[in-house]
C-alpha cells in the first residue's frame, strides 16, 4: 500500500511513523502486529506516549506551553531564531530578553512518595512559587518527574522545592533535562 514513512516522533525513541489512507490503517496496523509477535510487539497509548515526552522534556501545548507563554522562558530558545529576520512575535521576544526574564520551565524529581501532576502548585518555604505543567511516574528513574514554572532565581538545579499535592507537602529538587537520555540516533 501507498505510505509516507518519516522517523520522526514526540517520545525521543528510535522509531518511526508510517502514513497511510485512513482505508488502508487497519489491514496496516494487523501486518505490524502479526510480523511483531515473535516480539511481543504491543499497542500503547496515549498515557505512555505522554510519559515518554516528559522524560524528554518534550513541551506539549495545552500543558507545558500555551497562549500565556513564551517560547525562551519555556526553555525553547534552540529553536527561536531572532537573529534570523521578521517573524509574528519577534519584537515581543525581543522586549522580554531585554528586560530578563521573570520565570523559567524546570525539570524536578520527586522526593518521596507521590506524583507530580498538572496544576499541583510549587511552594518554596511555604509560598506557591509555581505551578506543576507535566508530571507523571517515569518507569525508567523509578521516581516521579514533572515540570512547571518557577522564577527565574528559583530555577537552578540542586534547588530544593515542595509541591502541594491536594494538602499534602511533597519535596521535590530540580535537576538537569532531559530526564532521561534520548536514545534516538
């Protein structure tokens, strides 16, 4: 059948997507499972999908980034070239790197029992500093991982941070992304 193979992906795994007519998925996705059972080749989901993306600390819109951020304070500036010439939303970049940034997208891990989740706030000495952006078990660390916004001054690794999970204080310390290395080659 007629398919568009590209190897890319949002889970910073080796791997590659495959592109066909909606007519064509499912006899598609049956030849992959039958040639992939001497493999224990499994479907996944969405949540495993997800959990990969954070341990790459891979931003997803809605969560990590979205209208009300921007793409330096979430970390993005890799791939936001204002030297390279007009684009919608340069001079307004440019205004924020001037006058510094005020918060910054980090990476933290869990120091104890509990889950980092989306919307749980970040508390230093007791004041909500930030709030969780991404956070979910990582199966690889064994811990839970998350992201958020804090203020830039609060942003090194080693920082020491609590999150408040529904009334429950849990430590967590920001570290170094990606949380785990990409195996992507």
């Amino acid at each position: 059948m007629p398919a568009t193979i590209a190897r890319t992906g949002y889970t910073g795994e080796l791997g590659y997507e495959v592109m066909v007519k909606n007519a064509h998925a499912v006899r598609l996705l049956e030849a992959v499972f039958q040639a992939g059972r001497p493999f224990d080749v499994e479907p996944i989901g969405l949540g495993a999908r997800d959990t990969l993306r954070l341990e790459m600390k891979y931003c997803l819109y809605g969560n990590d980034i979205d209208a009300t951020t921007n793409p330096l304070e979430a970390g993005l500036g890799w791939i936001t070239k204002l030297e390279k010439g007009a684009f919608i939303g340069r001079e307004a970049l440019l205004t924020a790197k001037q006058h510094g940034l005020k918060r910054k997208l980090v990476g933290f891990t869990a120091q104890g029992k509990g889950l980092p989740r989306h919307g749980s706030p970040i508390l230093k000495e007791r004041s909500e500093v930030g709030v969780t952006t991404s956070g979910n078990f990582s199966p690889i660390l064994d811990i839970g991982v998350g992201l958020g916004y804090v203020p830039v001054e609060m942003g090194d690794v080693g920082t020491e941070l609590e999150l408040d999970l529904r009334g429950r204080k849990l430590p967590v310390v920001i570290v170094k992304t990606p949380f785990v290395p990409s195996r992507v080659m």
